[in-house]
C-alpha cells in the first residue's frame, strides 16, 4: 500500500472538512445573533435562578441591571456575578434599603419558598455577618449558576452545528466516501489538495467566526479552496444502473457519506486546523526509514 496516497487521502478529507467547517461557523454565528441564542438562554437561565416574581422584577429594574439592558439594546449576552450579586441583594425588599446581613435575612426570611430563598439563607450562613464575603458567596453561586446554563448553550450550539453541517453537505454534494474515492484514484488531484492543504496550515484556529473569516480571507477565498475537490450535484452524482439492488446500494453510499460529512463538520473548524497541522507535518517528516539490519 502507497502510504504517502493514504496521507494524501486524509489531509484531502481534513482540508475539506476544515473549509466547509469554517463556512458552517459563519452561519451558525449569523443564525445565533439573529434568533438572539445566547442572550435567550441567559435570560431562561436568570428567570430560573431568581424563582421569585417579584424579586425577578425588581432585579431587572435594578439600576445596575437596567443599565447594562440599555447598553446592549435588549437582552444582554453576559452579567458580570459581582453585579448579579449585588442587584440581587437589594431586590429581595425593594421598600427598604439594605444596610447589613440583618436586613437581607429579614427580607430572605418574608419571601415564601424558592430557590432564591434558599439561596441567599445559604449564602448568609456561610458569610460570618460579612456583608463582602456574603455578595461573594452569591456571586459564586452566580458563576456556577452560569457554567450550567454556558453548558445548555453549547449543546444548542452543537446541535445547530450538526443541522447546518448537514445542510450544507447536502446542498454541495459533499460526500466523504466519494471524495475519498476519488482522491485515491486521482494522484493529480491529490498533489492539488496537497499543495492547497500547505497554504491552508497558515489559517488561525480562533473560535470567533468573523475572526477566522478575516483571517481566511473573504467567502470566495473559501469557495475557491473548495473548486478543486470533486463536490456539488452533477447528472453523476448517483449512478444508477437497470438493476434495483445496484440502485438501492449506490443510494444507500450517498447518503452514508454525505452523513458522515455533516458529523464531521459538527466537530469546528479548531478540530480540523489542529488535525490538518499534524496530517501536513506527518506527511513533510516523511515515513521514518527502515533500520539497517545488523550483520551476523
């Protein structure tokens, strides 16, 4: 077996993988700032911390809360814990200003049960009457509040990932089993996509899509690096022949391989810079040569 064809193969497969990941990227962020995702899932995320209606609703008329909502012309992405803490404190009895520990367990104590009374009785138990160390113990319970919800996010995120991975292998025929095939038989396209792969190794690997897109180049410099690579429907995408298992088989592949395309695009573009690096760097280092055999 070619070794070099089989790296070849696979740093095509990476390269592609990586181009068409990087285009997913830059319409999952659109898709995310349009719907609003990551300031929807804050604010699910808020409204199930602070339980309590009438304590949610003086926390969002809090000055420090308002204000950041101004700023960001809606619903904000993130709320720093400190603030959280603090605008929190002193909603839990709006009436009467909060001078001490005292005062926020008085107002903790009159609010029926929830979460956020149990939270800042808890949080109020471990403060030593220190009014400082008590915001700090919400504010931390804040930030773990929040991995939670960061970790909602991301599996939205993934899932939006893996619909337009999908999607986009669909809608460009980009098929990893015919590609490989392809790849193999073709020693000219494979020097192509091997000398292609080099320039590629240049791009960063940052997880901001319009950072990776400034970096990349524009979206026809994207659309270029795909050209070579035998992608998109053509009246032989699917060769279909007069015998009904040949027909239901070759339809099966397709659809096999356009599925494993839309996996691997699910992975980002991060995923696929880092593999195609080592594929380029294995592939200059060459194969390690065979040690002399010693003689008798």
């Amino acid at each position: 077996m070619n070794t070099n064809a089989v790296i070849d193969v696979g740093l095509g497969l990476v390269l592609m993988y990586l181009v068409l990941s990087l285009i997913c990227t830059i319409i999952n962020e659109y898709i995310s700032d349009w719907t609003n995702m990551r300031a929807r899932t804050l604010a699910r995320g808020i409204s199930a911390i602070i339980d309590d209606p009438k304590v949610l609703a003086a926390f969002h008329n809090h000055g420090l809360i308002s204000g950041i909502y101004d700023a960001a012309g809606g619903n904000p992405s993130y709320l720093p814990g400190k603030t959280v803490a603090t605008a929190l404190l002193e909603s839990l009895d709006p009436a009467k200003p909060i001078v001490g520990v005292a005062d926020i367990r008085e107002a903790a104590d009159k609010l029926p049960d929830s979460n956020v009374r149990d939270l800042v009785l808890s949080a109020i138990a471990g403060a030593n009457n220190d009014l400082t160390m008590l915001r700090d113990n919400v504010a931390g319970w804040y930030d773990n509040a929040m991995d939670r919800v960061s970790g909602t996010y991301k599996r939205y995120a993934h899932t939006l990932s893996l619909i337009v991975g999908l999607v986009l292998a669909t809608a460009l025929n980009a098929d990893t089993i015919a590609v490989a095939g392809d790849l193999w038989k073709d020693g000219t396209l494979r020097a192509q996509i091997v000398q292609a792969s080099g320039q590629s190794n240049d791009v960063g690997n940052g997880s901001d899509a319009r950072q990776q897109l400034s970096r990349f180049g524009a979206l026809q410099q994207l659309e270029d690096k795909l050209r070579p690579f035998p992608i998109g429907w053509t009246g032989s995408s699917i060769v279909l022949t007069a015998g009904p298992w040949h027909n239901v088989w070759a339809i099966v592949v397709k659809v096999l391989g356009v599925i494993l395309t839309g996996l691997a695009l699910s992975l980002g573009a991060p995923f696929w810079f880092d593999l195609l690096s080592r594929f380029v760097n294995v592939r200059a280092a060459g194969t390690k040569p065979e040690r002399t055999a010693p003689t008798a």
